[in-house]
C-alpha cells in the first residue's frame, strides 16, 4: 500500500513538473536587432526640398548614451517584469538603418569629402509591453557643415503602439523598426532641419 501511495505521489509529482516546464517563458535574452518595419519605408507627407540632395553626407558613428545598452524592451504585464535584451550594438544598428533609410530617400552617402555631417546620439531606443506595445525611440542629431560648425542639432522622435500576443520577439521588432522608421521621417520632414540643410 505504502508503495502504492508512493508511486501515486511520485507520479503526481512528475505530472506537477512538467506542467511548469511548459508553462515557463523562455526569456528573450542576448537576441539578434531585426529590422522589421510594417510600415512603407518611401511614405512621407512632402516631398523633400532640392536643396537636401546637393549636399554629400558622412553619417560618423552613433553614440549610445542610454544607462543600460543591451536592453531594448520589458514585459509589465505580470507579477515580474521580463525583460529583452540583444546581442548587438544598438548603436551600429541604429547608424545602418539611418543610412539605409537616407539612402533610398536618395541621399549621397560618403566617407570623404563631405559638405554636410551628420552625428546621432541615441537618448532612447526601447518598448514597454502593458497590454500594448509600446515603442519609444529618441536621438539626437546634429548636423555640421564643411567647415565643422553646427548648423543645427535637436531631436528625431519616434512612437508606435500594437496589439500582439504578449512576449513575442517579432512585435518587440515590428514596433521598434516602425518608430525608428517614424523617427527618421519626422527629422527628414522637420522645417528647421530642412531649412538648415539647404542654406548651409
């Protein structure tokens, strides 16, 4: 009987264990940045002004100036926050996807001989999950002329919110390339940018 009962309580036990294995979120820890943007990388509002594309732009690294450089994202919505973090420089990442984003926009991107710099500092480059997901992206930019003076400098922002199925690394992706995405548009479509850019 003894026996019995010790069996029943060993198989209740295995049962019990597996039952929290499959339930346990794997953590999104050390993953690759994926650019997965949802959104029409060529959609503006205004064309941009003639004057842009006279120019030849160096894009110099960009500087990561956020507190913890691995983190890109937390999950709110339980008991313990669960956090996101990648395996690559966000920094590279966000500097590639500028260039990339210019490029089609049909800048001239160059190492040398540029009439016009373009610097980045990444101030925020993240996502909240709570019900939503919400990404928040903030860089500042400045602009130099040949000559190395400061012709203009102030903030590309971007936001974007979705519904998606909690944790999942693909929203973490979509809704980051969709506000970086924002955030590259709405500096290309600032006036004082523009107008800086054509006088200089």
């Amino acid at each position: 009987m003894k026996c019995r009962f010790g069996f029943y309580v060993l198989g209740c036990l295995s049962v019990m264990a597996m039952l929290y294995g499959c339930s346990t979120t794997k953590m999104l820890s050390d993953v690759p940045l994926v650019w997965k943007p949802t959104k029409d990388i060529n959609v503006t509002d205004t064309p941009l002004p003639s004057g842009m594309y006279s120019h030849k732009y160096k894009i110099m690294p960009f500087v990561d100036s956020r507190e913890n450089k691995r983190d890109i994202a937390r999950n709110i919505e339980g008991k313990k926050d669960k956090l996101v973090s990648t395996c690559d420089d966000v920094a590279d990442w966000c500097r590639s996807r500028f260039i990339s984003i210019v490029k089609q926009r049909g800048f001239s991107v160059v190492d040398d001989n540029a009439s016009m710099t373009i610097k980045g500092e990444i101030l925020e480059f993240y996502v909240i999950e709570d019900n939503l997901y919400n990404a928040n992206v903030g860089i500042k930019i400045t602009a130099e002329n040949a000559a190395g003076n400061v012709i203009w400098q102030g903030m590309m922002t971007g936001k974007t919110k979705r519904f998606g199925r909690s944790y999942n690394l693909d929203n973490y992706y979509e809704t980051l390339s969709d506000a970086y995405l924002d955030a590259v548009n709405g500096l290309l479509k600032n006036q004082e940018f523009r107008t800086a850019l054509q006088n200089k």
